[in-house]
C-alpha cells in the first residue's frame, strides 16, 4: 500500500473515531420522535447488525488459526475480513443510532446498548489502524489483546440489543428444568393441571399470549407507554393511560381497547405491522377480564366459557402434556369417578365433581347427617386430595375426626356447624394452607379456644355465630391474630 493511501486511511479512520467519540459524550437521544427518512433508514439496522457478529467472529477465527503455522496462508485474508468487519460494524452503529434517534428511544437499556457498540466500533478502528500501519511485536500483541476486548463488547452489545428486541429471559425462557439451577435461573413451575379445567388462567392462558406478543416492548427495561405487562400487577396498575386491566370490565380496560381497535389505527396493539392477536386470543382475554381478572382462578372458577374459549384451553392443555400422559391421565380420573360413584352408592353421601370432568370434588353429607361419623369419615380419607368442599354440617363427628380432615390437604371450604366439634384440636387444621372458609355455626367452640382458632391464619373467612365464644377480650384476640380474615360472630354483624 502508498504511502498517501495508508495516509488518507488513517485520517479516516480518525474522522470516524471523533464522530463515534462525539455522539458517545454528547448523547444526543432525547425520547422524541424524528424525521421520517432517519427512521427509514434505521429500520435497516436490525437486518445489518448480524454482518459485524460473523465478521469479527470470522477474523478472530482467521487471527488465532494463523497463529498455527499449517494455517499461516490464511493471513493473507484478514486485511479483507478486517476492512469488512469495520465497514459493518459503522454501519450498524449508524443504523442504529438513526433507530434509537428517530424513534425517540432512550430507555437506560438503549443508551447502554448505544454505549458498548460505540466503543466497539472505536476498538475495531484502533485494531484496523494497528493492523495497517504497524508489524512491531507489541503492534502484533495489542491487536490480540484489542480482537478479545472486541469480542467481550460484541457479546454485551447483542446481549443487550437481543434483551431490547424480545424482552429479559427470551433465550432461557424455554431451557429445561433440569439445567436451569447451573445457570442460577429459578425452576420453571409446570402447570399439574390434570384436566383443562384445572388450568390457571393467568399463568396458563393469559400470560403467554402477552409474552409472546407484548412484553417485547412493555417491560421494566422499556416501558412504553409506561406500562409493564411483565408482571400481573403491572396490568391492574397500567400506564401513562390508567389501568390496562379493569377487573370485571373489559370495555374499559384499556388492553383490550388496544388490541380491537383497526389494524391500522395508529393505537393498535402490537403496533408496527407486527402479527396482530387471533381472535380466539383476544376472545380469552376478555373472557379473563369479564371473569374478575383474578391472578390465581383456574378455568373451573372462571365464567362459562364460549366453544372458541373451551377449544383454545384444551389444546393449550393438549400442549403441555404427551397424548400418553392425557391417556393416563383420562384412565386415572375414570378408575376414580367409578371408585367415588360406588362410595357415594355404599355410603348414602354425595361427592361429586366441582365442575364437569374436574378432578376437583365436593363431598355433601346432608342425605344421612346423623350417620356420618368417623367411621364414614375414614372411609373417604383415601380421597381425601381430591375434596376442595367439604360440608359436615349437622353429622355426628367430634373432635377425633380433626386429624382426620387435616389429611385433607387441598379443602378450601370446610363446615362444620351444628357438630359436636369443641375447637380443643382445631389448630391442627394449620397445616391446610388452601382452607378459605370454616363455618363453625352452632357448635360449642367457646372463649378458651381462640388460640386454636389463631394458628390458621390461612382463612378468609371465619363464621362463629351462635357458639360460646363471646367476651370481649376473645374477640379482640382473635381478631388481632386474623388481621386478613372476615370473622362473623352473629347472625347480622361482620367484624373485620
Ligand atoms: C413494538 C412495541 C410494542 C409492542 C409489541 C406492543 N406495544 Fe403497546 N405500546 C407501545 C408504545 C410505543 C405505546 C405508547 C404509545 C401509545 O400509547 O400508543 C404503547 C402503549 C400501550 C398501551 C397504553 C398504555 C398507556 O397507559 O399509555 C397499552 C394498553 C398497550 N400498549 C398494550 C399492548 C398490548 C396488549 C400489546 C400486545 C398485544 C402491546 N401493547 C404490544 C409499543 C408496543
């Protein structure tokens, strides 16, 4: 090479460095939006950016393989791949300020993302000009150590560009369980859903739908429109707009707003010609919505749901299991409606389904009250799992039969009123952590109890009218040890 071409070379690459340098200090991204034709161009960004990625990959390849002297006819090319790589790399620095620039981002991710390919792009024109203008050993040596530096810089810089376009988590998001704690990422939970019923709607339905097409934009790193949709608070509390998500109302929820307007309003979520939601996706999340948007509800306490929402939630469940496992599944919940259709027979007493095919059940005792006792009683503790009801009133148990329910472990509403249940053991309940509701009406629980009553403070609601449990100061503790539970003392008052 002239002496003036490598002259003219390196006042370029000088310009270059000065600009990158200058746009680095003077941080020129303000969050508004910009020309049209600077948005066009930088548009082309994410097709340019991969062409530095295999570049700088491709010379650091050639530079080490050369270093093996079978390998050494290689050298020729890297002048080549280097011009290439810096070309490349100014290109996507260009594009992607343009990007950033005139689509008025400038969340802290995208100025870190703009800081790292700056200084890569300053590295890789220090190693082009070492490369071109000097052979001394340390000139050799710097440009290795400037090639790795190059290559940390690249690997933060998609990182955080990757993390901009598809949302925190998108390359892990699907790593198997069983590798995930070496990577120090909390293990995924699989639904144990046995049925579609049993599905929960939010983590199950709902949330996928808005990671796959929503949280690439609204999460904590870039929060547009200041909304977060990462999370499930983040729907109820909204953005700039108010709440996305109504509970009970989804004519107002601004979320569903979004997604039915016009494709081509201007408002339309998810905006940029990006795949719209499918009907059946938007018909699920209204069904959500109108449900109560709660975050924790199974399909089973949702709303009934249309044929679209039905056929949607099955194969979604369909999706999550082998057709061995629903096979097995199937054959294990009919072995078990026979079994508990024969004990409803022998027995007298009702346990059915919550809701058609669950495996969730609900035992009814009031066709022969007086003869359940805990005999009967034991007779269902092989079920015991499957019972999320249980109505005891008026049958002939006693205390005894309370170690007896604690094998009952996913009761969520236990009544035991009019019984000859004292509350001496009741603490032994505790280990219930699903029980809501405990009626304990009309039976001869008295004051000396309350500490009992105290351990179970997974209950929302409490009902201890006509009982002997009555001073003030039994009331007043109880209520201390309950502060999230509704406790109902007479027949017309609620103490909170
Ligand atoms: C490509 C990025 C992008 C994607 C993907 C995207 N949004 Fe948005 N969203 C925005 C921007 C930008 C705004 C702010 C401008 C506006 O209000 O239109 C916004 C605003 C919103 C708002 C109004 C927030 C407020 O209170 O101001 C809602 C609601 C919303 N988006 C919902 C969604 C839903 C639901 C999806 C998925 C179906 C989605 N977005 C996907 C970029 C995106």
């Amino acid at each position: 090479m002239s002496k003036p071409t490598r002259f003219i070379l390196l006042a370029l690459c000088g310009t270059a460095c000065a600009a990158l340098l200058g746009l680095l200090f003077a941080n020129p991204l303000d969050g508004q939006p910009k020309s049209d034709f600077l948005h066009f161009l930088g548009r082309f960004h994410p097709v340019i950016l991969h062409t530095p990625i295999a570049f700088l990959l491709l010379l650091a390849i050639l530079e080490f393989a050369t270093m093996n002297r079978r390998f050494s006819s290689l050298s020729a090319s890297i002048p080549l791949v280097l011009s290439l790589c810096i070309l490349s790399v100014l290109t996507a620095v260009f594009t992607g300020f343009f990007l950033a620039y005139a689509s008025g981002a400038n969340e802290p991710l995208v100025q870190e993302h703009m800081r790292t390919s700056l200084f890569l792009a300053v590295v890789v024109l220090a190693m082009g000009a070492l490369k071109l203008f000097w052979e001394s050993q340390t000139a050799v040596a710097s440009y290795r150590v400037l090639l790795l530096v190059s290559l940390g810089l690249l690997a933060s810089a998609s990182h955080d560009g990757g993390t901009l376009t598809h949302g925190r988590g998108y390359l892990t998001k699907y790593m198997p369980n069983a590798i995930r704690p070496v990577f120090g990422l909390a293990v995924e939970p699989t639904s144990n859903a046995t049925s579609p019923q049993e599905l929960v709607v939010y983590t199950d339905l709902i949330q996928p739908i808005i990671e796959q097409n929503c949280v690439s934009c609204h999460n904590p790193d870039k929060l547009k429109g200041d909304l977060n949709l990462e999370t499930y608070d983040g729907h109820l509390k909204g953005g700039d707009l108010g709440p996305a998500v109504v509970q009970g109302d989804p004519e107002n929820s601004e979320l569903i707003f979004r997604v039915t307007l016009p494709e081509d309003d201007d408002e339309f979520m998810p905006p940029d010609g990006k795949t719209p939601l499918t009907p059946t996706e938007v018909a699920t999340l209204v069904w959500w919505i109108e449900s109560g948007a709660s975050p924790t509800d199974t399909v089973a306490d949702h709303n009934e749901a249309s044929d679209q929402v039905v056929a949607y939630t099955q194969s979604i469940f369909e999706s999550m299991r082998s057709p061995e496992e629903i096979e097995a599944l199937l054959e294990e919940k009919q072995a078990l409606y026979s079994s508990l259709a024969a004990l409803n027979e022998e027995l007298g007493i009702l346990i059915t389904p919550k809701a058609p095919e669950s495996g969730e059940f609900v035992l009814d005792t009031f066709s022969i009250q007086k003869q359940f006792d805990l005999a009967t009683l034991e007779r269902i503790a092989p079920y015991a799992h499957s019972i999320v009801e249980a109505d005891l009133s008026g049958t002939a148990i006693t205390d005894e039969a309370i170690p007896v329910l604690a094998q009952f472990r996913n009761l969520e509403s236990l009544n035991l009123s009019k019984t000859n249940i004292t509350g001496s053991n009741l603490s032994a309940l505790e280990s219930i952590t699903s029980l809501e509701t405990l009626n304990l009406y009309g039976t001869s629980i008295s004051n000396d109890q309350v500490s009992q009553l105290a351990e179970l403070d997974q209950l929302k609601r409490l009902f201890v009218f006509q009982t002997e449990l009555y001073s003030a100061s039994a009331v007043a503790e109880l209520r201390k040890s309950l502060p999230n539970c509704s406790i109902e003392f007479l027949d017309t008052d609620s103490f909170q």
